[in-house]
C-alpha cells in the first residue's frame, strides 16, 4: 500500500509540475484550451476596464460579450465556460445567454479581429447579455473569474454611460447614414432616367438651328462607340476636330482626310506630340460631302463637324460599305 500512494504522489506532483508552466505546455501542444482547463490556477494577465470595453459589441440591439472573450477574461476555456452555464441553464434565460446565427457569427468576425479565430470553431458561438455576466460569475467558481466579472460589469456600465451621453451624437450619425442612403438611391433613380430618356444613336437625325451641343454630344457620341476605326473626310477642319477624335478608345485609329491648311499642320503636329497620333490625308481634290467612317459603318454629314448645329443640318446612316467612299478619294 505504501509504494502504491508513493506512485500516486509522484504522478500528483508531475501534473502539478505542468500546471507550473502553462505557457510551456499550450507552446508544445495542439489543443491549447484543454490543458488550460486541466490547470486550476492559469497564469494571470494585466487587464484593464479599457481592455475590456474594446471587446464589448452589439448583436441583435444588445451589448453582448462573445463566449471565446469571457473565457480569455477569466482564464478557463471557452467549452469550460460554456458547460458551466449549461449546467445551470435556469440561470441563463435567453435575454442573458444566446447563441449566435452562422450570419452574426460571420458579422462579428468580419467586424472584430479578436475573434477572427471563431469561424475555425465547429459550433456557434454564445453571446453574454450584462445580465448573464453577472450571472457567470456565480457559476464559474475561481478567484480570477470574480475578480474580472466586476471588471466586466463595470465596463458594461461605462459602455451605456457613453451611450447615453452621446445619444445625440449617435442619432445624428444614424440620421446623416440614412439621409446618406436615401441620396444615394435617388442619384440612382435619376441616372437611370437620363439614360433611359438620353438620346440614341439613331441612324438618322436632324438638327436645328442652334442645336450646336446636342450636335456636337451626338457626334462625340458616335466617335466613342468606334471600336477599331475612325476616318473622318472633311473639307474645313480646326483643332476642334482634334479634341473631339481624343474622345476615342485607346486601341482606335483615327485619320483625318482634308485640305492641307498651314495653321491646322502646326495644331496636329503640337497634338501628336503629346497625345496619340491622328494621322492626315490630303484630299487630292475639294469635296462637296463630309463623311465619317465609324468601324464598318459610314455617315453623311450635313456640315463640317466644327460647323456642326449652327445651321439646320442632318446625319444619316448611309448603307455603302466605307471602303466604296474611300476609294472615290482617290
């Protein structure tokens, strides 16, 4: 009988010697919790109130602390925790104690990086009212835990002092967020208007006298939508023609067929030493018609694009291919 409780002592004292060095045995072990939990007495940590408050959130309108925090507080597992309370279940209504759907789980982690570790856990996580904290404290029997719940307790209260205080604040901001919001949906409403009201590339359109911006918009418009090229064939061009061909896409070529013109030579040599390069024809001969050659498709022009609106004049979709047009030019 003697050597046996001599066994039994020294397997006593090796358990304890591990609980002498937590940090040596969690450094050394996949599963962490369960030695802490093996350990009656784990090693202590500097806490403050602050440290505390940070940890608080709200889920489901209330200020809660998640299960994973508490444990950390009071130096027991968050299994160890958790069982505690479901031992006492009639302790812990739901308005004290509850458990967190896959969507507020999701939420709190994305929101705190404390818990990032909880969507490595095969349950959901509990959520702790004030109320169940005080009620914590009755269950989980050690001197830390009593220690840190008054701690807790007082955090809570400095939390809803802050509110209080600044609900003024808070309602102002909530206010600006949802007048915020609203904006935003009528900016919306009001876009899609003007695009559902804006005018088309129609094939063929006439403008008035005047109309000199919605004419100049429908051609801006139109060297936009190019996809490979653009060959504009015009008798009187200026540097106007220049900034309305820059409206194209990057991969778009764009060639001007005109007569040659010295101060326009100047403008499209500065132009493409800075900005892409427009290329230019001369027109072996004066043409009456301008056209503008748009991928695979060719349109007749009413005026000169730089003259476009001032007079009544019409753009028209024409059905012949643009390499007909452009062999006239020779």
């Amino acid at each position: 009988m003697a050597k046996k409780s001599k066994k039994k002592e020294d397997e006593t004292k090796k358990v304890v010697a591990k609980c002498d060095h937590p940090n040596e045995v969690v450094a050394n072990c996949d599963h962490p919790e369960e030695v802490i939990a093996n350990c009656e007495t784990p090693q202590e940590t500097a806490l403050s109130q602050y440290d505390i408050e940070k940890l608080i959130v709200t889920v489901r309108g209330e200020q809660v602390l998640i299960d994973q925090d508490i444990a950390r507080i009071y130096g027991v597992t968050t299994g160890r925790l958790n069982q505690q309370a479901k031992r006492n279940i009639e302790r812990f209504p739901e308005s004290f104690r509850f458990q967190l759907t896959k969507e507020e789980r999701d939420e709190v982690i994305a929101n705190c990086d404390n818990l990032r570790s909880l969507k490595f856990y095969p349950s959901l996580p509990y959520a702790y009212t004030e109320q169940g904290i005080g009620q914590l404290s009755t269950v989980v029997h050690s001197k830390i835990a009593i220690e840190r719940s008054i701690m807790i307790m007082n955090a809570f209260v400095a939390m809803r002092r802050f509110m209080v205080q600044n609900a003024g604040i808070l309602m102002r901001i909530a206010h600006l967020e949802k007048h915020q919001i609203e904006t935003d949906q009528k900016m919306d409403m009001l876009l899609d208007k003007m695009d559902k009201q804006s005018p088309k590339l129609l094939p063929e359109q006439i403008f008035a006298t005047g109309c000199v911006w919605d004419a100049w918009t429908y051609v801006s418009d139109l060297v936009r939508s190019a996809k490979r090229r653009i060959v504009l064939i015009d008798n009187f061009v200026d540097d106007r023609v220049l900034s309305l061909l820059d409206k194209r896409a990057d991969n778009v070529e764009a060639t001007i067929h005109s007569r040659y013109y010295e101060p326009f030579m100047v403008d499209l040599k500065k132009h493409n030493e800075q900005y892409r390069e427009i290329q230019f024809v001369q027109l072996s001969q004066r043409n009456h018609d301008r056209f503008l050659i748009i991928d695979d498709d060719v349109y007749l022009l009413g005026a000169s694009v730089k003259d476009m609106g001032v007079g009544m004049c019409a753009v028209t979709k024409m059905q012949v291919s643009p390499e007909t047009i452009l062999g006239l030019l020779i």
